[in-house]
C-alpha cells in the first residue's frame, strides 16, 4: 500500500473549528483522521484492483494465445477435413469403378457360362435327334422291340437332361411363320388355311431359357395362284 506522506491529523473539531497553518504549506497539508481513513482505504481497493486488472491481463494474454493456438487447429482440422473429403470421394470413385469393373465381369462370365451350355445343348439335341430317327428306323424293324426299347430309354434320359437345363421344344406346327424362330425349308399352296402358316416341323426347333437355341426348319403354306 502506498503510504500517505507529509499529512498532519486533527482532531475532527478542530478540523472545522479552527486550522492552524503549518511550517511549509506548499509540501503539507491538513486532513482529518476519517479522511486519511477514507483514502486509505481507496488506496488499498486501488491496489486489489490493480492486482486483479495485472491478473486480468495476464489471463487475456493466455486466452488470446490459446484462441490463436486453436485457430491454427482449426485451419489444421480443416485442412484434415478437406484432404479426408478427397480421400472419401476418391475411395467412392474406385470402389464403383470397381463395382462396374466386377458387374462387367460377372455378364461376361454369365455370358461365357450361357454360350458354353448352349453350345453342349445343342450337341445334345442333335444327339437326340438322331437317336429319334433311328427309333423310327427300328419301328418298321419286325423282332427289334429290345432295341426299340432300349432306344426309347435313351432318348427319355435325353429329353430328361435337356429339360433340366431349361431346353424346350417349339411345337410351332400351326403357327404363323417367323422368320427369327423358324427357317422356311418347304413352301406347299394350300387354299384351305390362311398363308404363312406352318404346316409341318420338319427339322424340330428348340428354345433354351426363353431364346432360341436353335430355329426349326419348317413347311410354310402359301395360298393357290389363281
């Protein structure tokens, strides 16, 4: 606390009452006790307030540095934030690249797959195919029932296989012609059913899964010249 120099005490009556001049009045003056009493104690809250603006201080010079320091964090987390966002898009980028790049793939081995069974499936009608035409051989055979027999039971077994594989027969006998299905290899003039109708399969077609493995060769009406 900062002393009060050069100051003399009177008693408060004779304060008002009467003041009596001192040596030197230009480095003395005259107060009263409660008055010394009353700036000392504004010195002393001078000083705590003092001491509290020194800490005031002190304390925003530690939060000015610490909000600069996480300033330069937040710029830093930014910068994080904007090379992690590159990064996810990137990784987004290659992971459907790779998706397309798999599903390209998976049609092309699908695509494989379908052209490898369709090509045995088509082996194997033809297998059975002429099986079926030496079947009809054997049936004007006389004493040939055993192998006709035998016959029967392969072509069974045939049949059996090619429809679990999805191969079905056309059957289009009645149909009008098409020229994506069936393969005109007979044209009869017939005035009696309309034209363009298939009257006889005469190579039989079949399809496999909905396509067509393999077209049938067909007799195709055409109407009478007049």
């Amino acid at each position: 606390m900062r002393e009060l120099k050069n100051m003399v005490f009177e008693d408060y009556d004779d304060f008002f009452n009467a003041r009596k001049s001192l040596e030197d009045p230009y480095r003395k003056i005259t107060i009263s006790k409660n008055e010394y009493e009353r700036l000392q104690h504004i010195a002393a809250k001078h000083e705590t307030l003092l001491k509290k603006f020194t800490g005031i201080k002190s304390e925003k010079s530690k939060l000015e540095h610490e909000i600069k320091l996480l300033m330069d964090d937040g710029r830093k987390l930014k910068q994080l934030e904007e090379e992690n966002e590159k990064l996810l898009n990137s990784l987004l980028r290659t992971r459907a690249d790779f998706e397309n790049y798999k599903k390209s793939i998976d049609r092309g081995n699908e695509n494989y797959r379908q052209r490898i069974q369709e090509r045995i499936m088509r082996k194997l009608v033809k297998h059975a195919e002429d099986l079926t035409r030496a079947l009809k051989i054997l049936e004007t055979i006389e004493n040939a029932d055993s192998m006709k027999n035998g016959f029967e039971m392969i072509i069974q077994k045939f049949n059996k296989i090619l429809e679990e594989d999805g191969v079905r027969p056309m059957n289009c006998e009645g149909e009008k012609f098409d020229p994506f299905k069936q393969e005109a290899l007979l044209v009869e003039e017939r005035d009696d059913i309309p034209e363009n109708t298939i009257i006889e399969e005469i190579d039989k077609g079949y399809f496999i899964n909905n396509t067509i493995l393999k077209p049938a060769g067909v007799k195709v009406s055409k109407l009478k010249s007049e």
